[in-house]
C-alpha cells in the first residue's frame, strides 16, 4: 500500500508524521463534464478564505485564552497583577490583529500548499513579525488598554494554535473534497510512480492524481497502484476538460527538449500549473534551488553543514541542549545501567568505534543491550534461519527474535534509552544531537561517494534516518537521508527533528 508519511516506509512512521488520513479517491470518468463556474471559483477562493477565517479565529481565541491567563489565573497566583480592561475592550482594537494576516499573506501561506512542519516555520516567521509591528502600532496609537504581557501571551499561543487549527481546517476541506486538486501524471515509468507515492505519502497538500498519460501501447489500459493509464500523451487536452485537472505533473525526466515542448504546447493554457521533474544526472534534489539567469535555467546545490558559521551555531546549539537533557536523564542512565548489569552480567556500558566529522574514528558509547557472547549467538541464528540470514544481509540489523539482545535491552531499545550516554560523545565534540546515522567503518565501502558529503558533519543521536523509520530503512534510503541533511541542514530542521523523535521514542516506533 503507497505511504503517506515522512520518508513513507513505515506504516507506524506513517501516523506519526501527518495530522491527517486519506480519504477515499473518487476518480471521475474521462468523459465527465468540466466544472461550473461557480464550483471553480469556490475551488480557487473558497480554500484561501477558509484559512483567512480561520487564522482570524485562531488569534481570537489566542486573544481570549492570555486574557483570562492574564485577567484571572495570574491575580489568583500573585496579587500583585492588577486588574484588566473588560474583554469588550480589546475588541475595540482589533484592528492590531490585521498585522496577522498580512505577515501570514507576506510568507504565501495562502497560496501555496506546504507540509505541516513546513507551515509551523512560515506561521512562526509570520506571527513573529505580525507581533513587532502590533507593538509598533500600540506605542503609536498610545493604546494603553493593551497589555504587553497579554500581546506576548498572544504571540506564544499562535506559535502552536494557528499551525493546528490550520490543519483541522484542511483536514474539514479534504472530507468535503473542497481541498484537492486534480492532477495528471505524464509518464508511466519509474519516475512516475515514485512522483505517485510521494504524492500520495504528502496528501495533505491536496494533490490527486486522477490518471496517467503515456505513449507506451503496453501501458495504456492499464494501471499504476490503483490509478488508471488513461492513453498517449496526445490525447491530453480531452482529459484536462473532462477530468477537471488543475495541475500536470511531467515525469519523463530523459524527454527530449523537442519532445517537450510539443507536449507543454498541447496543454498550455488549459491548466493552471506544470510540474516537471528534471533530469539532475543521478544526484538527488537535496539542497537543489532554481535561478533564472537572463532565461538560463541554473540548478543552485547547497551544503549548509560545510559552512563554518553554521557549524558553529549548531555547535553551540548541541552544547546547551545536551547539559539540559543531561541533567534530567543523567539519573535515569545510572538506574538503566545497573538494571544492565544485573539483568545479564557484563559491563553496563558498550563502546564502539564509529566514523565522525571527516572520517575520524571515535569511541561511541551506549548501554549495553545484548549478551555477552552475542557475536556465536548471531551465528548460530543466521545459520538455523535463511530467512534471517537475508534480512542481516539487507539491513544489518534483526527486526525480530534476535537472540543476541537482553530482556533489560529490549526496553532499552524500544524507547532509545541504550543510545543516552551519547550524550557525553555531544559535549566531548564527537558527535551532535542531531545528524547523519554514526556509521561502521566497515559501512564506508557501502556509502560509496555519498561518505564524502554525509561525512562533512557531525554523526548525530538522531536524525531524519530515526523519525521517518529508522530500522526499518534500507541501507541506500538512510544514506540519502542523512545526504539531505547535510545539504539542508537549518536550525529549524534540528527543532522538528527532535520534535518528531520524542513522539517516535514515546510510541516505540521502528526499534527493535
């Protein structure tokens, strides 16, 4: 079944990552009528008004939350809060919140569709910068009625309200199909079906694929994990009108330029966007930006890791979030470690080699999770068992009934509490609270060229590699992970990764 969610291998991952679930496909027929009027202006206004209500709304009710916070539950806590202007009065002035609405305008939050955590960055900005200028027309207007407390109270809701109710609305638009946009996929090939699942995997931003169009004889009539080949290329303007498709996606990367253009011609003007998925020679598109030079298309790569001054702000980032865990798991890691050693004998802790910043080898700590003689236990199990025999040869790791792995151990791994004492490897400088997977130095034939750019940073105790499966990604899969991260890396990205770690550790999903 496709995935819908993060790097949409893992059904668990799946759930964790998006706000929302599928709802069920209705393809028309191709020789459905086109739309009304009035349905297409509601499908191109309607959603935007929607979100502009709703975000009004969310501020209200942010306004309304910090002032019963600040009218009723601060006095009763200490008295020496006074008292506040009625709520009435705030209502007076609410044209301080129009600030909302242009900086969440200004950051296209109403015309193009973003993924959650993407929305939660451009929504921070947005409220950010709509708060200074409230405060700037407060002083200006000597509006003394407002408090300050209240507007930063105002400001630190909206960080977490207006992202969810945001969601809650796209998910109502979604059940009611007033959110979706039809679309045809040229290209049935390889190409196509990943732009398929990765479609499918981010169904929140609306997209749905009603069909694909492809020259190949053999495909035609057929379909593609449930979505039909409607017929050649050609043909595309019949589909478009009878199919009310918005947007067309062109998979066929090898296309040549002539080819191309014949094809963007049968269409243009009848959709309202084109998606070409280009063809960039075998690299991935992480960290991959557009330029227009005078008409020259130019394709921008990034490493934002082998910027000294980003390393030196995630640096000090790592310092001042691993003595704050620290502190508070430091306990806990004492208490695990003697449950260790009474559970199977041994030391409490395991020690590794690992490859870090540059190639360099480091002792990588964790508390030990398998027995002992763990190496004959692995080898009499491959040996009895084929069947994990090749799940060792695929992943390098036993999904299940690993024999080498304690009773303490299990638990251990299943909420990533072995990996804690990894926090000394941050504060030592070895390793950083978010990064690339530490990989073996044996693993450095496998990682091929990739090695030369993930190793450029830092390993990381978690990384996108642990929120979107962890083990149950491929060796190839984690390596264009942790390639991504090096290319993209942003302090936001650290701030999401650990936020989907924590519900990926709490829930258990994808360790073992």
């Amino acid at each position: 079944m496709p995935s819908r969610a993060g790097n949409c291998e893992n059904p668990a991952v799946r759930r964790a990552v998006d706000l929302t679930r599928p709802f069920p496909a209705r393809t028309p027929p191709p020789d459905a009528r086109p739309a009304r009027l009035p349905r297409l202006l509601w499908a191109t206004a309607g959603p935007t008004v929607a979100l502009l209500v709703t975000d009004w709304l969310a501020v209200l009710a942010c306004v309304a939350s910090a002032w019963m916070v600040r009218g009723f539950v601060l006095p009763a806590l200490a008295p020496s809060f006074g008292a506040l202007y009625p709520f009435r009065a705030y209502l007076v002035d609410l044209y301080f919140l129009l600030p909302w609405s242009v900086a969440l305008a200004q950051e296209r939050l109403y015309t193009r569709r973003r993924l959650f955590w993407d929305e939660v960055r451009y929504t921070t900005r947005g409220t950010s910068l709509a708060t200074v200028v409230a405060i700037f027309l407060i002083y200006a207007t000597k509006a003394t009625e407002v408090s300050r407390l209240l507007l930063a109270s105002v400001w630190f809701m909206s960080l977490a309200v207006i992202p969810l109710a945001r969601a809650g609305t796209k998910l109502l638009l979604l059940r009611l199909g007033w959110w979706e946009r039809r679309a045809l996929i040229l290209g049935a090939g390889a190409t196509g079906r990943k732009v398929l699942e990765r479609v499918r995997c981010h169904h929140i931003l609306g997209y749905r694929p009603v069909g694909f169009l492809d020259d190949d004889p053999g495909k035609q009539g057929n379909d593609v994990d449930g979505v039909p080949v409607l017929g050649p290329i050609a043909d595309i303007t019949k589909y478009v009108r009878g199919l009310a498709v918005r947007d067309v996606i062109i998979a066929m990367p090898r296309l040549a330029r002539p080819e191309l253009l014949r094809a963007v011609a049968r269409f243009e003007g009848t959709v309202e966007s084109v998606y070409l998925v280009p063809d960039v020679f075998g690299l991935t598109s992480a960290g991959v930006e557009t330029q227009d030079l005078d008409g020259t298309l130019l394709l921008h790569m990034r490493w934002n890791l082998a910027k000294p001054w980003s390393r030196v702000i995630k640096r000090a980032f790592d310092v001042v979030g691993a003595t704050l865990a620290g502190v508070v798991l430091f306990p806990l890691v004492l208490l695990a470690a003697v449950a260790v050693r009474f559970d199977s004998g041994g030391p409490a802790f395991f020690v590794q080699d690992r490859l870090g910043r540059g190639g360099r080898r480091f002792r990588c700590f964790k508390l030990r999770t398998m027995y002992p003689d763990a190496a004959g236990r692995l080898e009499a199990h491959l040996h009895e068992s084929p069947a994990a025999q090749i799940e060792w040869e695929r992943y390098a790791k036993l999904k299940s009934d690993d024999p080498r792995v304690t009773p303490i151990g299990r638990v251990l791994r299943r909420f990533s509490a072995d990996e804690w004492p990894q926090l000394y490897n941050v504060l030592h400088g070895d390793m950083s609270l978010v990064g690339p997977r530490p990989y073996l130095p044996g693993e450095r034939a496998q990682m091929g060229a990739l090695a030369q750019t993930i190793l450029k940073a830092q390993p990381g105790m978690t990384g996108l590699w642990q929120v979107s499966g962890r083990n149950e990604l491929s060796f190839d899969r984690r390596l264009q992970l942790d390639e991504y991260y090096v290319r993209n890396w942003s302090v936001w990205m650290d701030v999401v990764v650990l936020a989907k770690t924590v519900n990926s550790v709490v829930r258990g999903w994808g360790a073992y």
